[in-house]
C-alpha cells in the first residue's frame, strides 16, 4: 500500500468510519432496518417533532430522499407525520412507540461496534483522539467547509457508525 495514502488523515478518517458502518451493518442486519431508516430514527430520538425540512437538513440529505424513508418507516408505523400547527406547509415528525426498543437494541449494538473498535485504547487515549477529532470538526466548520449549521457533540450521541 502507498504510504502517502498510510498517513492521509482524510483516508484514514474515511476507512475508520467505513470500517465502523460495515461492522454495525453487518451486526443489525437482523434487525430489519436499512442503516437510512435506523439513522432517521436515531436523530428523531433527539429531535422528535421536528419539522421534516429541518430534519433533512441536519441529516445532510435531500428533503426528498428524506420523505422516501419516511413513507418506509410510516407504512411500517415507527414514525408518523402530523401537521404543523404553526406552518399549513409544513410537517412534523414524531417517533412511535414502537420505536424506543429498537433504538435501545441500536444503541446496544452501537456500544458493541465502538468497544471493538476502541479495544486496547485507554480512556485517556480516547478522550485526547475524540478531543483532537471535535477541535479538527470545529475548525472545518469555522473555515466554512460546513455551510448550513455545523453539528453540536450531542447530534451524534450514540450513532457510532
């Protein structure tokens, strides 16, 4: 392998996090979800009742590819959409009840696929790399490389992969 792309930090952040979504696909598989829909249900348990605008936004895809996983996951009734009351255009997204035991198993198998990737890694190493990888987003998003709005720590909370 070409030792150049060995200590490329954008290659090395790409293959760690493919790495991640493969080993938490490969492990949900059984689930039933597509990592999409598991993704939805994971930022609505932060912001549910958020419009579906907003939510398409802060999960950096189209609002009509949102509204795909949408119509998915309300035929199979873990979400639904209510109108807003302040906005006749726009819709709200809710979580069902059903969807709080699949997102403790999802955040489970999350905590499982980061303890294999963090094994034998001390606590200290891994509060200076996260330390170093949060300063390094920070600064992207300072320079402009984030356009919209740049991602608070709690925005990723247990969506390891």
């Amino acid at each position: 392998m070409n030792k150049h792309f060995d200590k490329s930090l954008g290659f090395a952040i790409h293959d760690v996090a493919r790495l991640l979504r493969w080993s938490f696909d490969r492990q949900s598989a059984s689930l039933g979800l597509t990592r999409a829909q598991w993704s939805v249900l994971a930022h609505l348990s932060r912001r549910d009742g958020v419009q579906q605008k907003d939510l398409a936004q802060v999960m950096d895809i189209t609002p009509i590819t949102l509204a795909r996983h949408l119509d998915r996951l309300e035929v199979d009734a873990w979400i639904e959409r209510r109108d807003d009351p302040d906005d006749r255009r726009a819709k709200r997204v809710f979580l069902n009840a059903k969807a709080r035991p699949m997102l403790d198993a999802l955040s489970s198998l999350g905590q499982k696929v980061r303890e294999t990737a963090l094994q034998g890694i001390s606590p200290d190493e891994e509060a200076q790399f996260m330390a170093v990888l949060l300063r390094i987003r920070e600064n992207l998003a300072a320079a402009g490389h984030d356009c919209d709005t740049p991602c608070s720590p709690a925005d990723h909370e247990d969506i390891d992969p």
